[in-house]
C-alpha cells in the first residue's frame, strides 16, 4: 500500500479523547472505479472548511481493475507531507483488504463495504460496515449510472461521521462538475442517501471529526501540472509539443484546456499559440527546438523515458544555442521502471544530458507557486541565455493537489534576450565595426546577439548547425577555434548562476546540522525539522531551486560540518554534484537518499538523520 508493512498487535481499543483535525484517510479502491473523484470532492470540502490538507493518489500503471489508494492528510499545524500509517480506511476493494488493514493504528477507523466477506482479524478498532449497494439500488440514480456513483456512498457516510458539512460537500460537487447540474444531482443523491443511512443507523464509536478553521480566503487548491501549465500560458508560450506519457500528460492537457480561453488575440479572437500531439517524443523535442530557433517561445513535456528520447534533439539546441524549456516530471526509473510512482532520479542525467561537454540549466520547483512561477521564468532564462532550460518536477508535486497562495503576476516585460530586428543591427553594426556574428560575444558574459526568421536586413542571415563553427556560424574543424566556442558557451553557463531562482534558506539560532533538499521533499523535511528540534537538534535548512549552484550553497557549506542532503533517488544524485562543485566541502555532505516510489516521510527522515547523527530515536 503506502508503507512497508506494519503489523499492530491486536488489543481492545481504549478511549480516547477528540482528535480534531490532525489525521489521515486512506480509500482503497480499485483503478478505473470513479473512485478519483469521490477523493476529490472530500479533500475540496476539507480545504474548503479551512483545514489544512493534502492528497495523494497512489495509482497503478493499467487503465482499469489493479489496487489502488487516496490518501488524505489532515494536520492543524500544517504538516502535508506523507505518513506511513493511516488514522482511517475507507475499504472497497476485497483483493487488498487484509492488507489495508495492517495499516491502520490500534484505535483508528474502517469504513468498509458490506459485500466484503471476511473475517476482521482486529479487535482494536472501529468499525463501520456500510450497505454500498443497498443504497446505490435505493437512490433515485438511473440504473446505467449506478457503477459510476457508487463511491459516492462512502462519501456520504464519511462524511456524517466527521462532522464535515453536507452544504460544503455539495458545493464541492458544483465545482467538480462545474456547474453540469445533471452531474450534480444524480451524485448529490446517493451522498446524501448514504448521510441520511448513517445518521439513522450508525452511532459514533471514534474520536476522529474535522471542524472549520479560519484560513485566507484567497488560497487555492491545484496540482503542480495545471500551475505549471498556467504559468507557461502567463510567460507567453506559443508552441507546446508533446506526446503522451505518465505523469506528464496532464501538463499539456492543462495547457490545452486553459490556453483557448486565456490566449486569445483581442482584436481577431484567434488563438496565439499552438499544441502539437507530436508521434513520439523525438518528434515533439525537434518542433520546440525548431519553434524556438524561429523566435517563438516553444517548450515539451514529458517525464523519464521521454526525456532520454529528447537528449540528441537537446545537445543540439545547447550547441547551436536555441532557447527552449523542457519539463520533466519524473518518475521512477530506470528504463519504463514505475510509471505511477514519484522520484527525483533524473538529475544527474539532466545536469549533463547529451554526449560531450554539456551543462544545463535546471529550474527546481518546491510548491505549486514556484511551478507557476518557473513556468513562465524559464522562458525568460532560456531566452536571455539562449539555452534550454530544463524544469524538474515529479509526480508528487505534478499530479497530486496542493493547497498554495494565489499566484503572483510580476509587473514585468518578458525578457527575450538578445534579439536583432533589423534597427537593432543596422545599430549594433555601427557601433562594432560592421561586425556581427551569431556565435560572437562582444559583451564578455558568453551571450552573442541573434537574429530570427523575418528579419529582412540582408546581413541579418546564418547558418545553424551543430557541427563545428567559428563565431560567423562558418562551419570550422580548427582546433583552436572548437576550444574557443565550447569555452565561451561554459562562460555563459556560468552567468547562469546570476539568472536562476536562488535557494531558501531557513535558519534556526542553536543549529546543529545543516539540511540540503529540493523539489518535493519539502513537506517532509519541514515536518522533520521539528521532530528533530523536539529532541534537541537544531537545523538550518537550504531548499534549493536551481542548478548551476548559486553564491548562497557556497556560504551554506562553508558555514556547517555536518550537511544532510535528502533526496528520492538511491545514489544521492544532489549529493554527487554538490561534492564536485564544491570538493573543499565534499567531507560534510551526507546522504539521506531514498526511493520506493512513494513519497518522503518525515519520519524517515528523522530517523536517518538520527541514526546517523548516532543517536537512539
């Protein structure tokens, strides 16, 4: 399910006293069941209440029929990362309920359906049997649309049972079906059916319910793909390419369902941009790379697989300087690996993607505000750098919902670099000699000026090759000449470092170590941070945002002797390109790596760091 396997031993349940706010549900039902947006509508109530949330969906890599688990945490003091055990199961799949129930702590909670036949090996819980289909066969729902609303029950009797108010679920409804009132009512019914069922016909035997809780009205609740979608859509996107592939997929469809409405040309009403289903992922990196050396601002989706597919394509563009932003949400690997499963396994492979000497740049997403704001600033990057920028996401993060600040629209042109029109360069050859070359750095910071299609001055033409050229873009095989190139190009790399977000850094006064992580692992890692403070151990924390490493990891690792760098993926890839950035340094870098597919706990990391701090947790 979502942990290694936990085995409580079986004891009567003792009573306890109301635990408000501060649990995890877990669903257990099958793929391909509706079951998704049953979850959905309860964690929308929940959030909509002021609590705060969060979701998880583990799901498997078939269409329909193979197990599958929603996890919803619930934490007054805003805890949201994964935890290994569950407060309550909801139980509707016969196939892994002897299994789910290893799970669930003495004294915790099972809702289950009624047609499971088996014998409950504990006596230290609760329990709730619910009539799933009794009441689906009773509810006024046409009978082709039964199977479809039958998870509707256990969000009924759930939520009579915590305390969550029907009007919110209703409403939670309304916007998950956006106002489709067919929809809405046939669901509506049977969560209100099995409400009324559990009113009438189960006494509260638990200390588990939520209460509302005051919280900015302005929050929102979103994945990081739509976030980083709308943000590619505000940084001015005008070609997306991609092919479909977990967890990536829903990056595109987010910019295929929001781009008609917010894209539109104000005086035609035309769309201003275009998204090509490419026929594989070659395809897709080619038609970015090729939009993106016209002038126009071009990026891909994908995730693991895809990405390799994509490094031929990409070490042109890093050759031949061609700005566009790749995202990659990753998932585990390697080879096709777990499709459904989370990881951050692709960054050494993306710092140094491509045969020869390549470095890119590579933009670290902790939330979903920061996927909206690297959505549109990597555009702004690729471009002012003339690279690609590559955006490393992971399922987590990407498909699962968050709860974040409403996004933030600098007041900000776009940056698009280095471009002459026709003006630019009649000037820009005055002022250097009559002189201008595509690959020519005249401003000492490795960035030459370029021109696109269109531009009608007559010495405003090139060639764009990856083979060698000189700075003319004349194709050259001379030693001296390949040198000079490469080296201009790693001096703009490392202009980079001026450019790229700049890590966060979270101090505490009495710190005794110093943590390093990125990207989704945050949660656990916040969460963590206290649980090591309540025995004692002081941390800074530095969550990083980019690569190449900026002047403030410098100052991070020369100010601790014991640095932990957390991570999901088995050799500490973070770890690696820290120790050969910075060798003076490479002695203080420990690595707390894991990977299972899931989630980072706060628990584990808590005990790593202590076991190898040395001390007994």
């Amino acid at each position: 399910m979502l942990s290694p396997q936990i085995s409580p031993p079986l004891k009567e349940h003792a009573v306890r006293s109301p635990i408000v706010n501060d649990f995890c549900i877990t669903v257990a039902t099958v793929n391909g069941s509706g079951s998704a947006t049953s979850n959905g509508i309860l964690l929308r109530a929940l959030f909509t209440m002021g609590i705060p949330v969060s979701g998880k969906n583990i799901f498997p890599s078939n269409i329909q029929g193979l197990p599958t688990w929603y996890s919803i945490r619930l934490s007054r003091k805003g805890y949201l990362g994964r935890i290994e055990t569950d407060d309550i199961i909801v139980a509707m799949n016969p196939a892994t309920f002897l299994q789910d129930l290893n799970y669930l702590i003495p004294g915790g909670v099972l809702f289950y359906d009624d047609s499971i036949k088996m014998n409950i090996p504990r006596d230290d819980i609760v329990t709730y049997p619910m009539p799933v289909k009794q009441i689906v066969r009773q509810a006024d729902v046409p009978a082709n649309l039964r199977d479809y609303v039958a998870n509707m029950v256990y969000v009924g009797i759930v939520a009579q049972m915590l305390n969550i108010d029907l009007q919110v679920i209703q409403r939670a409804l309304a916007v998950h079906f956006k106002g489709k009132q067919k929809a809405i009512d046939s669901n509506w019914a049977i969560i209100k059916a099995a409400a009324d069922w559990a009113a009438a016909n189960l006494e509260k035997r638990d200390p588990y319910r939520v209460e509302p809780m005051p919280a900015p009205d302005d929050r929102i609740l979103i994945d990081g793909n739509t976030a980083g979608a709308l943000g590619a859509i505000y940084g001015g996107f005008q070609l997306a390419a991609w092919y479909p592939i977990t967890p990536a997929s829903s990056f595109a469809e987010a910019l295929g369902e929001y781009a008609p409405e917010l894209r539109k040309d104000p005086i035609t009403g035309k769309h201003t941009f275009a998204i090509i289903q490419a026929e594989d992922e070659l395809a897709a990196a080619g038609m970015a790379i090729g939009a993106g050396w016209a002038g126009l601002r071009a990026m891909a989706s994908t995730s693991g697989p895809g990405f390799s597919l994509m490094a031929e394509y990409l070490g042109l563009a890093y050759f031949a300087e061609v700005p566009v932003v790749i995202w990659d949400v990753q998932r585990v690997g390697p080879s096709t690996g777990l499709p459904t499963r989370t990881a951050q396994g692709d960054l050494t492979f993306a710092y140094f993607l491509g045969h020869g000497d390549t470095q890119y740049v590579i933009l670290l997403p902790g939330n979903v505000n920061e996927c909206f704001e690297m959505g549109w600033r990597a555009f702004d990057i690729a471009e002012r750098l003339q690279t690609p920028v590559l955006v490393l996401s992971d399922l987590d993060l990407g498909m699962n919902m968050h709860i974040g600040a409403p996004f933030e629209y600098p007041n900000a042109p776009m940056d698009r670099g280095k471009v002459l029109w026709e003006e630019d360069l009649d000037r820009f050859l005055a002022e250097h000699q009559g002189q201008w070359g595509r690959y020519l750095d005249v401003d000492g910071d490795g960035i030459p000026y370029r021109t696109l299609p269109g531009n009608t001055h007559p010495r405003s033409a090139y060639f764009a090759r990856g083979t060698g050229h000189d700075e003319f873009a004349r194709y050259s095989e001379e030693p001296e000449v390949w040198e000079r190139n490469l080296n201009r190009i790693a001096r703009k790399m490392e202009n980079a470092r001026t450019l790229v977000p700049k890590p966060i850094l979270q101090n505490h006064p009495n710190a005794q170590i110093g943590i390093i992580a990125y990207g989704s692992t945050e949660p656990a890692i916040q969460e963590a941070r206290d649980l090591l403070l309540e025995k004692g151990i002081g941390t800074d924390f530095l969550r990083l945002r980019a690569l190449p490493f900026t002047d403030e990891v410098d100052e991070f690792l020369r100010s601790h002797e014991r640095i932990y760098v957390v991570e999901l993926n088995r050799d500490g890839q973070m770890r690696q390109l820290l120790a050969m950035a910075y060798p003076e340094y490479a002695t203080r870098l420990h690595s707390v790596a894991h990977v299972d597919g899931l989630p980072l706990t706060a628990r584990w990391v808590v005990e790593r760091i202590a076991t190898l701090e040395g001390l007994q947790w």
